[in-house]
C-alpha cells in the first residue's frame, strides 16, 4: 500500500464522475477529480484481491490528505448483490496528512473477494465541477485477532461419477464420466467396473466396464467411461463403482425432460417487462408493471413508448441482438415441435418480445434502435424498483439487421399458423430494417455512449448477420435480390475470416445456413452458392463433433471455457439437430444429445446447469429477482465455466483451477453464474429436439 510499484493495483469505478489516477512526486496515489457526479460513488476508487474471514478482528490504516477540505467514505463491501458495506467509515480530508485508523470485527459470513472503496464522488463540501485532489498512501489491512473465527461450510464436492442428473430415454447412447477413482494402494488409477444399482430396491441390475483412463488438462483428471447404451429399462437407479464411489440418481424412460422443458420455457414469461405478473402464474417472481414510463432516444428530448419485451439478463435492460437470437432459436423450437412445450403457448410468448422489437424500429428510417436500458446498471433491485429514467440508444446497423432476420424468421411462422396479418406487420418491418442497413452498411457499429454503461453487444463486423437476414428474406418472399446478396455475405463472411457455424448472438451465421438450406427455390438451383453453403455449414457440424468426441466429457470444447460457454454448449447441440433436419446423421443425434448431457450434469463440477433441476444445481444464480426474494427462479441456465476468470470472486476463488472447473455458484460471479434469455432459448431447442 505504499506505491513502490505504481498504482496498478487499484482501479475507478465512476458513476457521472470524471477523474485522473497518477503516482504523484511524493509517492502517493493522487486521484485529480475534475467532477464528483452526483453520488458519494461517482468516482470511486477500489482494490480488489484479498479475504475476510468470519469472526476476525482487522485493523486498517492508510495516510490521506487532500489539496482542499472534504469528506470522504472509505468502506470495505461485498462486491456484488447490494454492495452492502461489512465495515465503512466517513472521514474529513484535511490539507495536512492524517493516519486513519479502525478496528472491526467481521459479522457476516466469510467472504473470499470483498472490495476495498474510497469513495470519492458527490460531498456537501465540494461542487460538483470543482477541480481537486485527493492523495493517499501506506495502506495496510491487518488480521490482529482470529481467536472468534467462525469454521466455513465446506464447499461441493462433485461426485467422482457423472451422469446426466434428469436421465436418459431408453435407446438413447448413455455414457457416464468417471474421474480419479482410487485403487487400494491410493494411485489414482480407475477401477475396471461398475453396477447399476435400483435406487428403491438396492438390487443390481447391470454390471459394466469402464475404459482406461487418461490425464485430461481441461479438468486436472485422470477420466475414464463407461457405456451403459444397453441398458434400457424404465426405472430409477444409480451407478455405483467397486471402490464405492456414486453417481447422482438418475431415471431411465420416456417424458423425462417435459418437466425442466416447461420451466425453461417459462423462463421467458417470468423475465417480461413492463406488465403486472400475477401470483397465481409467477408465485414469488410476481410484480407490478415494471418500466412502463416513455423512454427519452438519447441524446433528444424525445420520448416514445418501448414498453414490453423481456428483461434479458440478471440486470433488467431489453437489447435487440440477443432478443433476436433468442426469438429465431424459440421460433425453430417451435417449428421443429409445436406440441413439445404443453404449458406455455410458444408462438404467444415470443409475440410478446416482438411486439416490443417493432416498438423500437424507427417509423422513419426503418433503423432500429439498439437497446433501452438506464444509463447505468440497477443495485440489487426487483424490476419495479427500478425507476431510473430510461434511455433509448442510438439507432445501429447490426441491430437492424438481426431485426431484420429474426422479423423476416417471424413473419413466416406466424404466417403459416394462422396469423397472417402479423406475420406481414413482421415482413413489412424487417424489410424496411433491410433497407436501413444497406444504406447504413459502412459505418462504424455500434459502441455505447460515454455515459451509459449497460450492456453493449457490439460487434466489429455485420457480416453474419448480413448473411442470415438475406437467407431469411429470401426463404419468406423468394425474391431472387435477396439471394445476391446472400452470395455478397458468403463472400464478405469469408474474408473476415469467419465461418457459417455459428448460433451466438455475435456469430449468427449459420442460422442462415439453416434458412437457406430449407428452402426449396435454392435447393433447385444448380449454382455454386448451394454447395458453398452446404459444404460450409457441415464442416461446422463435423467439427463440432470431433472436438465432442476428442473430450472425455463428450463436450464440445477443447481447453478454455468462454463467458458463457453453456451457450455455446446448448449452440453447437442445437447446431447439430439443425443439421440433421437437413441431412440426417445418427453421429450428429448422438453427439447432441452429449451436450444435453454435459449441461445436465456430465461435466468436471457435477452440477446441472439448469436451476431447480437434477440433484446438484445453482443456488445463487446472478440475477437480481431471485437475490432480492432470496429464492432461486427455477428453469435458469447459467453461464457456466469461465476460464478467464473475468469477476473478482471468481479471480479470487478460481485461480489456478483446470478450466473446466471454473465456475461458482456465487451471485457475485457474475462470470459464471448469470443467467440471459439467449443461453435458455438454445437449450428450449435442444430439449425439444430431445423430447
């Protein structure tokens, strides 16, 4: 804490305030502050990277002086949720150099990754755009007394064997994962077999054998299988090792995922923004109409009405790019079954998100506007709380595009079941978007604003999604200018060195594969834009398989793990059942099916990736309505595994963990354990398909 070594330990977060950090002459940290914002945060210096431990007493000093008089709070908090302080102090900045000291005793419950704060921002004793400077120095945070600590809970423990936690149909391929099973002497090494065991009656039922293990990087394990494909009656059961090492229970039979399909469908409907949710259909998540005022268009006075949509994450702002991901995968769900999902009218649900989207097209230009959220994320509210004005941002290219994708995607199903006047409301709409980003095409994409700091989904290039509304326009008007410019994006995809598998929010093109394949005008064409397309979008398929079949949890992923790498999971097994509408492959079936596996369960942490499901799911998922009730909405994929560690929980609980086991089941890791409506529409599909 004395800055020997610079200042790079400490970071600002600002909230309307302005600032500049340097390590000054006298070798202190000196913060300038140009203007304070409006809140005691609006500048607010932290330091992240140490623990506090439950029943401990600290002592923490530092030396502060300032170039003119004011107050300011110095606090250690927890760095998520509410941000509620375990300990904070206001003190009065003097122009002479004073030593602060405090004791406290740390109440709550241990927390591995608290944060340290000065802030810095709005004081009765300072205008708000008067230059000044406050210097710090000889920090120290010390553990004077652990005589009262309080022994933590220990923390899960995966089991050694993994099995898909809701089960299996009866002539499904049915693998379980083995990792680091003993042999009498200690080694690790697995051993040769295994039982299922009825988990009513104790009786074993079938003896089988495991593989030889192998040292994977991705999880630190020596990890072995064992097919049970063979297996195939109706029960309930455990598998059970010769070293007495047990699975989860499982079942084996039909309609086992109708259940979890129904409430990760109704995921949707209990994210809707601005209308009352009644307590009979959202029990605990019921609300009043929530964000329901005009919204401003930023930088203007004016204001429209953008009421509607889906919350779409843990925070509650409404952004286009994902809600048009999330529509197309609901929208092939529903192709694909119309009957699977029993409780929750599918084609409804989704209108409820469109009807909000055309609410954001501008009636003049056809643009869309990229998002609507307040200039700044919530505190740890529930969606009524938050009343922040709302801002709409400026209109950008890729939004209007996917728009026009997912509207052109929209129109023709609505059309076919019935409605046809909407699905021309959705036609007319994405047509007009398609015009907007031709004449748009070259300028800069979208970048937030420098005083809104939600969610940005930005993305450098519009190729993909360029690719993916020609396909869908093309598919529903057989109009052949759409599929020139089909072949213009192929061309500007593949220079951008990007290929056609993707189902993310920022790689769409293969949902245009999909569209374009589909569709029976270009499947007659003898060009060489259809075999282009095929050999493009296979080879995804392909590749996915042999990254699935090269890991030992038959999950496609080599050894790093993205923010919200379940998405990607649930992406490349809806990928493949994509491609086997088109071409059926029992390897594709098969493989899918392993990634349903591995998100419920057939993965290095033992959970089940979906909360209120299986034995072992999250608890404490980051999403502010279940924080604030203090009970878990059910039907949530989380992001899952992070490697990167991008949250200061998970940098502090995960360093040096194998990639694959880098997740927390912490509200404050954000990384790993939000939740958004495009990581639950991929697996809408994928349970689906599996039904």
């Amino acid at each position: 804490g004395d800055f020997s070594d610079g200042t790079n330990h400490f970071n600002v977060y600002t909230n309307g305030g302005s600032y500049n950090m340097t390590r000054n002459s006298e070798g202190e940290l000196q913060m300038d502050i140009t203007n304070t914002g409006t809140v005691n945060y609006g500048v607010q210096l932290y330091y992240d990277g140490f623990q506090l431990d439950q029943g401990a007493e600290y002592e923490f000093s530092f030396d502060v002086r300032g170039s003119i008089p004011r107050d300011m709070e110095w606090r250690i908090q927890i760095n998520g949720g509410d941000y509620h302080a375990y300990y904070a102090e206001v003190i009065d900045v003097t122009e002479e150099t004073q030593h602060v000291v405090s004791r406290f005793t740390m109440e709550e419950a241990s927390d591995p990754a608290p944060r340290l704060c000065f802030n810095m921002g709005a004081s009765d004793a300072v205008a708000q755009d008067e230059p000044h400077s406050v210097m710090l120095d000889n920090l120290d945070l010390e553990l004077v007394d652990d005589s009262n600590l309080v022994e933590q809970a220990a923390a899960v423990e995966a089991p050694k064997v993994k099995i898909n936690q809701i089960g299996y149909h009866p002539s499904d391929k049915k693998v379980a994962v083995f990792s680091d099973l003993a042999c009498s002497d200690g080694e690790i090494s697995p051993v040769s077999n295994f039982q299922i065991v009825d988990s009513s009656t104790g009786e074993t039922v079938y003896n089988g054998t495991i593989s030889e293990g192998r040292l994977d990087t991705s999880t630190g394990e020596v990890n072995a299988s064992g097919d049970f494909s063979d297996f195939t009656t109706p029960g309930t059961y455990k598998i059970v090792t010769a070293d007495g090492e047990e699975s989860f229970v499982f079942s084996i039979g039909e309609d086992l995922y109708q259940d979890t399909l129904e409430q990760v469908a109704k995921m949707f409907y209990l994210q809707r923004c601005g209308q009352e949710l009644t307590e009979d259909e959202a029990g605990a998540f019921a609300h009043p109409a929530c964000h329901d005022t005009l919204a401003t268009i930023y930088g203007t006075n004016q204001k429209i009405d953008v009421s509607g949509g889906w919350h779409d994450a843990g925070d509650y702002g409404r952004y286009i790019v994902p809600a048009a991901k999330a529509v197309a995968d609901l929208l092939l769900a529903y192709e694909k079954d119309p009957d699977a999902v029993k409780a929750t009218d599918l084609l409804q649900e989704v209108k409820y998100e469109t009807d909000w989207m055309l609410k954001m097209q501008d009636p003049l230009t056809g643009g869309v506007y990229h998002k609507v959220t307040c200039k700044a994320f919530p505190g740890t509210v529930l969606p009524q709380d938050e009343t922040e004005e709302l801002v709409v941002s400026p209109l950008s290219k890729v939004a209007s595009i996917d728009f026009a994708a997912s509207m052109a995607l929209a129109s023709r199903i609505y059309t076919e079941n019935g409605d046809g006047a909407y699905g021309q409301t959705c036609l007319d709409a994405a047509q007009k978007a398609w015009s907007y980003y031709l004449q748009n095409k070259t300028v800069r994409g979208f970048q937030n604003p420098s005083d809104i700091t939600t969610g940005e989904y930005a993305d450098g290039s519009s190729a993909q999604e360029y690719f993916w509304a020609a396909a869908e326009l093309y598919k529903t008007t057989g109009k052949s200018e759409y599929k020139t410019h089909m072949a213009e994006a192929l061309a500007e995809t593949k220079e951008a060195s990007e290929n056609l598998g993707g189902l993310g929010w920022m790689d769409v093109a293969a949902y245009g594969a999909y569209a374009a394949l589909t569709t029976p005008k270009l499947l007659a064409d003898s060009s060489g834009l259809l075999s282009e397309i095929q050999t493009a979008f296979f080879a995804a398929a392909d590749e996915v398989v042999a990254i699935a079949m090269s890991n030992p949890y038959l999950v496609s992923r080599k050894n790093e793990f993205e923010w919200g790498s379940n998405m990607g999971i649930a992406n490349n097994g809806m990928l493949l059942m994509l491609a086997n509408e088109i071409a059926p492959n029992e390897e594709y079936v098969n493989c899918a099916k392993m990634q349903l596996n591995y998100l419920m369960g057939v993965n290095a942490t033992g959970y089940c990736f979906v909360t209120g499901a299986g034995t072992l799911s999250p608890q404490n998922p980051h999403h502010r309505p279940s924080q604030v009730i203090g009970e878990c909405m059910p039907g949530m994929l989380v992001g899952g595994p992070d490697s990167a560690l991008e949250d200061p929980y998970a940098k502090a609980v995960l360093k040096d963990t194998p990639a694959a086991k880098c997740y927390a089941d912490n509200a404050q890791s954000y990384s790993c354990n939000e939740v958004t409506i495009y990581w639950n529409s991929p697996l809408v599909y994928l349970l689906t398909a599996n039904s």
